[in-house]
C-alpha cells in the first residue's frame, strides 16, 4: 500500500482503475469490450443474446440481530430442469429449424414512417419463435416437454 500511495503515478493509477491498472490491465472503468457503449445506448442487445443462467435473487426478512450474529434459514428454490426426454433439445436431433420470420435472430425490426421524412425503428421479440430464433416442427416435437426443452 505505501508502495502505491508515495508513488504519484501509480496512486494515481490506481485511484483511476484500481488493482487491474496497477498489474497491467488497463483502466477498469465500466466497460470491457468497445461495444458495450452501443449496447448501454442502443438496448443492450449483448444481454438479450446471451442466454445462460440469471441470478436468482430471494429477499426474507431478518432483524439487525440475526445479521450481526449470524442465523441459518431453509430456502425453498424451484427450479427449471432439462427435459430427460429429448435431453434438452425439444424434439428428435436434427428437427430444429431457423424460424422463417426473423431468419434466426429471435427478433423482428419493424420500420414505421410517422410522418414525411420522420421513421421509427421498434426491435421487437418474434412472436413465431418466441425470440428463440428456431423453432420444431409439431410432429417432431418431444412427448415429454412438447417441445419446451424442460
């Protein structure tokens, strides 16, 4: 810590980008990929693309005690588990498809003129795919999930 602190560059490094600019990092700042500005402006598009597991938050209530002390307390979670059926897939391995109405992207970019000269750009979820971007054919569909995958 003195180390850092005597040293003017490297406090004010640090004040910068923290620990990460010190060792070489860069300044830490917000973003990490230069187009992660776009998507803070323009909806975030990276977030709607990468599918995976959410945070799963759960609020209860304790008394200042129980924190200061520490207490155990059962949750009850559900869950959402892969289909053992199809293993995941939703139906029979090679049957899914690119939907045909947004061409794989999960989403339909409708363009409105509002008035002369005046247009409007709406980025919406497809309502074919349910913004999966594929979709399974009904008779190729698993019996289990119907095609859920879960």
């Amino acid at each position: 810590a003195y180390e850092v602190l005597s040293d003017e560059k490297k406090r004010q490094l640090y004040d910068q980008g923290g620990e990460e600019a010190l060792q070489g990092g860069g300044g830490g700042g917000e973003f990490h990929n230069p187009f992660d500005v776009f998507d803070m402006f323009f909806g975030g598009g990276k977030r709607q693309r990468e599918r995976g597991v959410r945070p799963t938050v759960h609020q209860m209530k304790v008394s200042l005690e129980q924190l200061y002390n520490g207490f155990s307390k059962k949750l009850k979670v559900t869950r959402t588990v892969i289909c053992t059926d199809c293993k995941g897939l939703g139906g029979a391995a090679g049957s899914v498809v690119k939907c045909s109405d947004c061409k794989g992207r999960g989403m339909i970019i409708r363009v409105m003129q509002l008035a002369p000269g005046m247009i409007q750009q709406v980025q919406s979820p497809c309502s074919a795919c349910k913004g999966a971007g594929e979709i399974i054919p009904a008779k190729d569909r698993c019996k289990g999930c119907q095609g859920q995958k879960k």
